[in-house]
C-alpha cells in the first residue's frame, strides 16, 4: 500500500478563544479579541475561533443600538484589525460580526487568513430576539478551500439543525468553526454540560468532521451565557476543553485535518458519507449547491 507522506498532511493548532464581550464597548472589544488572538499565536495557534457578535456584544435594547455597533464587511475597523493580526502572525481566524450592508444587519461571522479577508457567513437560523435586528442569513453554508483546509462556519444556534453540519460536510469541510453565545436550556440540571455541547460532539461523530465552537461567557443584561467551548474530533470525542463555565480561557487542541478528509470508516463496511441513501432522500437536502470531495 502506498505511504502517506508530509505533504499529505494538514497538521495545525486549533484554538478557540472563550471571552466576555462587553455590549455597547466596540472599541474596547477590538483590542479585547486583538489582544487574546496574539496570545493564541504565541502558544501556536494557526487556526483561532472568537465568539459570536464578540465586537459588539450580543444583547441590544434597540434595533438603533445594533446599528450603531454594526459594520461593513470587510472594511470596517474590526476586520481591519482582525486582518492585520491574521497577516503578522501567519493565522487564520474565524470570529463573530456585527454586519452591516447598506441599512440592513446580518449576524455573521468572517473567514481571514494571512493574505486578508477570505469570506462571510450569514447567520440562518435567527435565535430569539435576534430577529428584531437581524435578518436572516442569505449566503447559505459556504466552505472555503484555505492553506491550512477546508473551514465551514456558522453561527450557535444554526447548530441545532443538522442539515448545517451535513451541508458543510457534503461541501468536504475539514473543520467547521462556530463562533456562538450559548445560552442555558429548560431544564437543564446544574452543573450539567451545555447542551450545545452534546450536539457538537454528535454532529462532529455522524458528518466526520473537526469541530471547533467558542462561546463567550458572563451575565449581560440579564442575560447568562454558559461557556464550555469545546473542540472535538473527526470522531467526535472533545480534544480540547470544554472550557469552563465562567471564566475566560483559550482551550487549544493540535489537529491533522487530513484525518477528515480521508473519512476513515468506522469498519470494513461502514463510512457515514458514503452510506447516505440518496434514493431516499435528496442529496444535497434540497440546496442549490454541488457536492464537495469527501
């Protein structure tokens, strides 16, 4: 059988930065992210992962307030930023946005490399009140063919549908990033890991793909969030973290994504991808998009 070489590999230090964006405090929250992405850099970080909306904060009391903390895409000051780190430190960034195109917001989050911008993403599934600001996503599921892989992304709560890890997967993503503000669940015993949690792993198990999720953390006006970012396997089993509940933290786990490209199947019959009954049901889910390599 033939070796596997270096050059067929795509090893790199994924690490996801868990924070305490402060709403209304833009300016504060740049040099906030700035700062811990330059940590991230210095322990080896190639691919960093922020929060949802981690430039603005996330709980606007008026559509007025989101506007006044929103921005274009790519050239208002947080990207610039963003880009400029991503180009000193040789990284690639996946982080949370305040979006702004012409009078309407998007939650998003972009996709920078060491060259620059490379893309965005709309949130699709808007949780709560978000759909006061926001409007719904309208860029799909994009995957972008980067240096260090193939990087999905989207955004907490497009997590709860598995269509979104099942596009990105059919698209040949590597890893998908999610910058996310996880909030507690009904229910939910104290103490008890976050749920979103519990989906990560399932969705990283049953697609075959490296999942890296940053959440933020803190109390924001009356509002928790419940951290516990987490970074899992091809397999699905968590490699880096969860982190805690309520403190910031960069949770770190050194990944070689062509162990996601290569699908290795579960035994001598069984590959999850491939396995897919397309004569039952639709292979792309009804999406106007072709098939990646997987």
């Amino acid at each position: 059988m033939p070796t596997t070489t270096k050059i067929d590999e795509a090893e790199v230090k994924v690490a996801c930065i868990q924070m305490e964006p402060k709403v209304g405090k833009k300016d504060e929250n740049i040099r906030h992210t700035t700062k811990l992405i330059e940590e991230a850099a210095e322990n080896g970080a190639g691919l960093v992962v922020l929060p949802e909306l981690c430039n603005s904060g996330y709980v606007f009391n008026t559509r007025e307030e989101a506007f006044d903390l929103s921005e274009e895409v790519p050239n208002g000051p947080t990207c610039e930023a963003w880009c400029k780190v991503a180009k000193e430190h040789n990284l690639h960034i996946v982080a949370g946005i305040n979006e702004r195109e012409g009078t309407v917001l998007y939650n998003s989050s972009v996709v920078i490399g060491p060259k620059g911008y490379i893309g965005t993403f709309r949130k699709v599934h808007l949780w709560n009140e978000e759909n006061l600001f926001f409007e719904p996503g309208n860029l799909g599921f994009p995957v972008y063919k980067t240096s260090i892989g193939r990087i999905g992304t989207f955004i907490c709560y497009d997590g709860w549908f598995p269509e979104s890890y099942r596009l990105c997967a059919l698209q040949g993503a590597d890893i998908i990033c999610i910058p996310t503000n996880w909030v507690p669940i009904p229910g939910q015993a104290e103490g008890r890991e976050a749920m979103a949690n519990i989906l990560v792993m399932a969705a990283s198990h049953s697609n075959s793909v490296f999942i890296a999720a940053a959440d933020r953390i803190g109390t924001e006006r009356s509002q928790p969030f419940v951290g516990q970012s987490l970074i899992t396997s091809y397999a699905g089993w968590p490699i880096g973290g969860p982190a805690s509940f309520d403190k910031e933290e960069i949770i770190y786990a050194d990944v070689n994504l062509a162990d996601a490209r290569r699908k290795r199947n579960w035994n001598e019959y069984n590959q999850v991808l491939r396995d897919r009954r397309s004569d039952v049901y639709d292979e792309m889910l009804g999406a106007e998009i072709k098939p990646g390599w997987y």
